[in-house]
C-alpha cells in the first residue's frame, strides 16, 4: 500500500462504531501486510488468532476504502479471507465422533462458516460449534456401548463387590483361663491394710505366681495358707501398690460386698487343670486380648453361683475332672470375681 492510500485512511478515522477495528490494528495490519507481502501465508502457519485478525482488519480497511474515492481499493493488501475455525469446547463426555463432526462444523465468521461447511454442522446443534443436551446423550450412550464391547473382547469380568464383613464373634466364659491352685505362702502387704501377698501353684513349670488379693477384711492370715483355689491366670501382671500380682483368686461375694468366701474345686481335682463351663469349651484368649478387650469385665455380670452355690456362668455349671466348683460355704445367687 502506498503513502497516499495510508493518509487517506487516517483521514477517514475516527472509525465508526460499527466496526469492531481500532486505527492501531489498521496501523500494523498496514505494516503486516506490505512487509510480508505473498509470503504472508507460509509467515502466519497455524496461526488461527492472527489470520483471524488480519481478515477482520482487510474488511474494515475495504469498507473504509470504499467510502472515499481517493483510495484504491485494488491497491490495498490483501489476506486470504477463508473463514478460520472457532474454538470448539469438550465437556469431557463427547465420544470421537461426535467431537470430530462437531469440531469440523465451526467455523468463524458472521454466517457461521461457508455452505458446504453448515452443511456438515450436526443438526440441531448448539451456538458456537457445542453440543446438546440431547447430543451429550447420545455421545455417552455411544461411549459406554464401545466401553462395554471392549470389555467383552478383552474377557473382563465385572468387578465383585467387596465381601461384607463378618459379625464378630461373641465373647463367652470360655476366653478365661480359669485354673485349680493352691496357695503355698501368704503374708500381710507391708503398706496396704486389706492386701495379702501369695505364691500360688498353678502347676506352671516356671514355679508359683505371686498374686495380691484383697481379703485381709475376710480371711485371717493362717486362713489363707495351702487353700486350694481358683485362679484366673489370663491377665497380665501389675503392681498392686508395689507388689507385683499376675493373675487372681477367685471369691464368691454378697451384692454390698460385705461378705465373701473362696470359690474352690471339688476334692481330687488336680492342681494346674482348667475349670471349664458346660457347653464353653474353647481356648483361652491371651492376656494381652482379655485386657485390651476387657473381656473380664463384660462376662463377669453373668459369672455367679446358683441357688445350690455352684460356680456357673449364664446357667451353665463350672466343672473339672472331679466334678463342679462352688463357694466354699455354698453362698447362693452371689456375684463371683
């Protein structure tokens, strides 16, 4: 363009305000064009947003030119006018198909592309190139029908559902590990008034457990010397203000408390055999489970004697290799810990 066809142009400005071009963007539109000259095509690629912008920049300076006599409309720069692709936007649930026919389908431009290219846009289609709702639709639909054939070839199997998970077992007497002893040696806690200290036989290997026990207020000292016992034997070992006591003995008591006496075994059972109840014969749980589940205190409500003092735990009657236990005086319906 020449100088005469540039102050013609500045001379027509301020540009109206129906067109979308600011005298700037003619400015360097000018300067773009005469310096690229043909080669402009292979300078701008793909460079949809500048072609975008120089055809909008030839028609303002055409429209322009054509409203003065003293431009050359022959002389202007020109730029391929062909229509350039709008931006097309996903959704993320587009098959292929429907993206490719619809990405095709917009094209800039006032009319929204050439015929041919309207032609090609899906119809019924939504303003700028997008997708109905209607076309979401069908391109999920599509989308799942290829997943699931493609599942079908590869031979996959649909994923199980994750098991349910087992009720815990319940808890019953047989997790106590309830055993016939005999204390061997007892003598008063040099600092706590209602204490004894024992060593018990239990029939360990390992010799006599030491065991703490509350009965000074019940028993006198001579009492308490080889009496067979019923020990629990599955909790874990503590001080008992100093003293160290693993395991304990087992007693029968009054509801107040206010009374209480041994629970023992029958004559002839065997120092070290365990007491078992009728119908609860499994193993014993450890000690570190029966304190971390404080499983003696949730059986201990239904461990009780009977109305013949019998030592039963729900109804069901303790008992050894020479027969049932109970309170040594035959104390009935009482509490046993």
């Amino acid at each position: 363009m020449n100088v005469a066809n540039i102050i013609c142009l500045h001379h027509l400005t301020p540009i109206r305000p129906s067109l979308p071009t600011h005298r700037a963007d003619l400015d360097l539109y000018v300067a773009v064009v005469s310096a690229a000259g043909p080669s402009l095509a292979d300078l701008l690629g793909k460079r949809v947003n500048v072609s975008r912008w120089l055809v909008q920049c030839q028609a303002t300076a055409r429209d322009l030119a054509s409203s003065s006599s003293s431009v050359n409309l022959d002389a202007l720069p020109s730029v391929d006018p062909t229509p350039q692709p709008v931006p097309f936007f996903f959704y993320g649930e587009e098959g292929d198909e429907a993206i490719a026919t619809a990405a095709a389908s917009a094209t800039s431009g006032p009319a929204g592309g050439s015929k041919k290219q309207q032609q090609q846009a899906p119809k019924g289609g939504a303003p700028g190139g997008g997708l109905t709702d209607e076309q979401k639709k069908a391109a999920n639909e599509e989308r799942a029908k290829k997943k699931a054939e493609k599942a079908k070839k590869k031979g996959a199997k649909p994923q199980a559902q994750p098991a349910a998970k087992a009720p815990a077992a319940e808890i019953d007497i047989s997790a106590l590990d309830i055993r016939v002893g005999k204390i061997l040696k007892a003598w008063n806690h040099e600092e706590a008034e209602k204490l004894y200290c024992e060593e018990v036989d239990v029939g360990e290997e390992s010799g006599p457990r030491k065991i703490a026990s509350g009965l000074r207020p019940f028993y006198k000292l001579d009492e308490m010397q080889n009496r067979t016992v019923l020990v629990l034997c599955n909790l874990k070992a503590r001080k008992l203000v100093g003293f160290p006591s693993h395991g304990m003995v087992i007693c029968a008591s009054n509801e107040d408390h206010s009374k209480v006496e041994f629970a023992i075994p029958p004559d002839g059972a065997k120092i070290g055999e365990r007491v078992v109840f009728e119908g609860y014969e499994g193993a014993p749980e450890a000690e570190n489970k029966v304190a971390k589940k404080k499983i003696f205190e949730k059986l201990a409500p239904d461990l009780k004697t009977d109305a013949d003092g019998i030592v039963v735990w729900k109804g069901a009657k303790s008992k050894t290799s020479a027969g049932s236990c109970k309170a040594i005086n035959a104390m009935p319906n009482a509490f046993v810990a």
